[in-house]
C-alpha cells in the first residue's frame, strides 16, 4: 500500500476506535457523526485488506491485525503531534482529563495532595482513579484507558517507563492502650498478638512472593513484606498469625480499636492512619525491605507535554509527602 493513498485523518479514527471500543464515543471525541466514523473505518479496512474490528456485544472488538498495528501507529501520532506542537498544553486553560490507577493508600497519600495542587495550577484539569488492584491493569495502561498507574511495581516490561515517586519501608499500628504500647515493641509481641495485613489478591489471582505479573507488569498484590516477617520469626520457632486480611486500608482504624492486633503496612500509610485514626506508630523489631514507589506509563506518552506535566506534578507532591514525613 503506498502511503500516497493514505488519509492520515484515518489513522486518527482508528486511534479512538480502539481506545473507545464504541463508535459513537469515538465519533464523540473527534466531532464526527457515527456514519462518518463507519465511513472512515470501511476506508481504512479496504487500504488495510483486514476488518480491523469487530461488532461484539460489548462493543468493538480489534482483530490481531489492529492489535498489531495499535501500538505503533498511537506513539507515531503522539510524536506527530509533539512535533508540531498539535496539541500545545496549558495548563491553567487546560480541560484535559487524566486517568490514574491506584489503591487507596495511594489514593490518601498521593492523589489526594495532587488534587489540591491541580485545582491551583490547572482547574479545568479532571481526575479519575481507577483501581490499580485491576487484573488488567496492564492492559488497560496498553489500550490508552490509564494514563500512570502508581503503586510498588517488581517489574516493569520495556514498553511502558517507569518513575520512582518516593522510597519507604513498614511500619506497625496499634490502638491507643495497647498491652505492648509503654515498651519497645519486640518479635514476642509480633508472634503473640494477631495481625492484620492488607493483601489485594492471592495465588489464586496468580500472586507470587507478594506480586502478580501480568502482560510483563508486576504489581505488589501484599502490602507488607511477608518474607521478613516468617524468617525473623522463624528463628523463634514461631510462625505469623495472620488474622484478618482485608483488600484495602479503610477498615484498619476500626478493626484496630478494642483489639489488641497489630498491623504492618506502608510507612506512609501508618503515618496518614495514626493522624486520622488516632493510632499508635512503631517500626518493625526486625529488617524488612525498603521498596519504591513508582508511577508507570505506556512509553508512547513520553513526549506529550500534558503528559509530562502531570508526571512531573505527581513527583513533585510525593517528593513533598517524603519531605514532610521526614520532618515528623
């Protein structure tokens, strides 16, 4: 096929076709009438020699061939439109709507502090936070449906890139006027008392050694760092008592009030839940790892500048998170 041929105004419905999976919502977001999206589609199949897309019940569904050629024909209009300044990005006049993944740690630590930050610097600038804990996560941050997904990441495949945010390590919860709350905390108050832990999906989600990989991406799936606490335990002859797992943070405050269990989690959540809840803070009475967490994104959005503006903003408020933390 000689690019002679080519309109390349059909590359741009076939970016939003495959983002959308929808007609109309393609038609939506490039002014276009729905016949005119089929129109283009229907031109596009006859240069290509493939159907490109299928009508499914849910909605669009690519073939292999377009699934072939999304990825490279979305960063070539994403560096055409970089280039020639397509798409210049204000952010003060922006109306651009951004995609996150997260948990809702995350959520409480990061996002929340970002929010504030775009109302000043940009409040025409919408936010909407998907679940990181997703089993496509991977998938939707290829098919353009998430912008950055933040969280703790073992693994990182060579299409996406990755950006360190900020740098922790654990600690541990306990209530007011608990038993272990006027002495040190020690490896015989872990063993004793029963714990609880935050965990977003198990071995039969796919989970290894606390992480799930999928499509090339590892995602932490435990919020504590399981391995240190059986090995220093271990040397005991004791073992964890792991007695309530919950998928998220919210509950923790509450499950922590009148019991006597402990809860290891992110340093950064423990300092946020022991403000809010009125909790007490410890470090563990043994070494555990120190992990990153990072903001990742599909490397076709490596040079869009609103892009580049909203990672460097998230960036800077973790860095700010960390600073503040340090100064507690």
């Amino acid at each position: 096929m000689s690019i002679g041929r080519m309109d390349l105004n059909l590359l741009k419905v076939f970016d939003a076709v495959y983002e959308d999976r929808n007609l109309v919502l393609a038609g939506r977001r490039l002014n276009l009438s729905q016949s005119a999206v089929s129109h283009a589609l229907a031109r596009l199949r006859e240069l290509v020699g493939d159907d490109l897309f299928l009508r499914t019940g849910k909605g669009m569904a690519p073939t292999g061939r377009a699934m072939e050629m999304a990825p490279v024909l979305r960063d070539a209009l994403r560096r055409v439109e970089a280039t020639l300044g397509v798409e210049r990005f204000v952010p003060e006049q922006s109306t651009r709507r951004f995609v996150i993944a997260a948990n809702d740690h995350v959520t409480a630590v990061i996002v929340a502090p970002l929010s504030r930050d775009l109302q000043r610097a940009a409040p025409g600038v919408d936010l909407v936070i998907r679940p990181s804990t997703r089993l496509d996560l991977a998938e939707q941050i290829d098919l353009g449906r998430i912008d950055l997904a933040i969280g703790i990441f073992s693994q990182v495949p060579a299409r996406m890139n990755a950006r360190t945010l900020m740098t922790q390590g654990e600690a541990i919860l306990m209530r007011k006027g608990h038993p272990a709350a006027r002495r040190a905390l020690s490896l015989r108050d872990i063993a004793r008392y029963p714990l609880v832990t935050i965990s977003v999906g198990g071995q039969e989600e796919g989970a290894v050694d606390g992480f799930i990989l999928e499509r090339g991406l590892a995602r932490q799936s435990e919020m504590f760092d399981r391995h240190a606490l059986q090995e220093a335990l271990a040397d005991m002859g004791q073992a964890p008592r792991l007695r309530i797992t919950v998928p998220h943070s919210l509950a923790i405050p509450a499950l922590l009030q009148e019991s006597d269990m402990l809860s290891i989690v992110p340093m950064s959540l423990a300092r946020a839940l022991r403000r809010s809840a009125d909790l007490l803070l410890r470090r563990p009475p043994y070494p555990s790892v120190t992990v990153p967490t990072r903001a990742v994104w599909h490397r076709r959005n490596d040079h869009d500048a609103a892009h580049i503006w909203l990672r460097d903003m998230a960036f800077d408020v973790a860095r700010s998170v960390s600073d503040a933390y340090e100064r507690d």
